[in-house]
C-alpha cells in the first residue's frame, strides 16, 4: 500500500471523485470497491467522505461486507460540523497494516 500523501481538501475530494468515477454503479460492490480503493489510496475515509464523495449511500453497511470478505479495517471517531454547523461524531475507516497484502486480488475480485 502506498502511503497517503498530505493534500488540500480540494484535491482530496478531486481524489474521492476520480475514485467514484473509477467504479460506476449504486450496487453494493461497486459501493464496495469504492471505499476499498479510497482506504488504500488515501490512508483513511470517513464516513462523511464516503457519503458525500464517493456515493457510498450506507458506508458500515459497506465496510461490514468489506470485514466479511476478510478485510481488517480500523474504524476510529472524530467530531466534524456538517454544512448546516451541526457537530456529528463520524467513522473514520482505515485498513489495518497486514491488510495491504491483500490488496490486489481483493479489489480485482469486484
């Protein structure tokens, strides 16, 4: 897995976008791949991010099927304000180390 590299929030979101387009579809493995590739490509998602960038419509219904299909991600909590100013406690997933060894046969499989 590369490591993430520190980028504005502008190309952030550009990131999550190309990564949305990448993977079409409201079907849960699409939704899947989706998060699945933002996790090893950007280090973390959250569950805002994956809502509003990546299209992901229920995010722990999505990372559940990924820890099913063997996958060990890390969820963490951090407030955030949401555009109305609102403070939500939000996921943060993030894929544990020893998962990375799975990495291109797991996505290739979607």
């Amino acid at each position: 897995m590369s490591r993430p590299v520190e980028s504005s929030p502008e190309q952030r979101i550009a990131a999550l976008h190309a990564i949305r387009d990448r993977f079409p579809g409201n079907v849960a493995s699409a939704q899947e791949a989706r998060l699945l590739v933002a996790m090893q490509q950007l280090g973390h998602v959250t569950t805002f991010e994956a809502s509003r960038y990546l299209d992901v419509y229920h995010p722990p219904a999505r990372k559940l099927a990924l820890v099913k299909r063997g996958h060990e991600i890390l969820t963490t909590w951090r407030r955030s304000a949401t555009e109305s100013g609102k403070s939500h406690r939000i996921g943060v997933y993030s894929l544990a180390r020893g998962d990375a060894a799975h990495r291109a046969d797991k996505v290739a499989s979607f």
